[in-house]
C-alpha cells in the first residue's frame, strides 16, 4: 500500500503548501529546511519526509505548534546525527482541532528539537 500521493525531491528549502498534503518529499542534497504551512490553512494535512543526502534535515513548523519525542512545545525538528543522517525519515502530521502538528521519527535518527 503507497502512503503518499506523489514523490516531490528537494535540494533547497522548501515552504509546504496546503496543497503538498500526502507528498513524500525527498530531501536530494544540501542542508534543507522544510517549513510546514500555517495551521489552520491544512486540515487533515500529513507528509512524509526522507533524507537521502548526507547533511541534515530539519521540519519547522509555526513557533511551539510542534510536537517531537521528548517535546510538546518545539518549533523544530532536525536530524542531523553523523552517520546516520542518509535515511532520516519521519512522517508529520496535523491533528483534527488543528491545533498542532505531530512529527513520528521513523529512522534511527536522532531528532533533536528547538
């Protein structure tokens, strides 16, 4: 079974648009920053992100609307842990008040916050 809609590779940062919801984006190369869309403009959002470069990725979303293991108030996740950075993936998604987003870290990556 595919999760995702259509696979969308990056090597640049990258602003998600309503419209990305159900996307696999794809980091290529380069350090990159997704920044997750405004929350009220994305019910039911949800995306996936893999890390096949060897330089950190990291999700931002609006400021404390973030939650990461360990956080319930971050604004970023990034991965970035040597050696085991190619791989890095997780899925994020929003929830049904539209409150927040929830980020699950599916690789062996560290996720730090901030």
């Amino acid at each position: 079974v595919k999760l995702w809609t259509q696979e969308v590779h990056k090597t640049a940062n990258y602003t998600c648009l309503a419209s990305d919801s159900g996307s696999l984006f794809i980091q290529d190369s380069g350090t990159l920053t997704f920044t997750l869309p405004t929350l009220l403009a994305v019910p039911d959002f949800i995306a996936f992100f893999l890390n096949v470069s060897a330089t950190a990725m990291a999700i931002t979303a609006p400021a404390g609307k973030l939650i990461v293991d360990g956080s319930a108030t971050a604004t970023t996740g990034t991965f970035s842990t040597a050696s085991h950075i190619i791989g890095s993936a997780c899925m994020v998604f929003l929830n049904t008040a539209q409150t927040f987003f929830h980020l699950v870290n599916f690789g062996g990556t560290v996720c730090t916050t901030s």
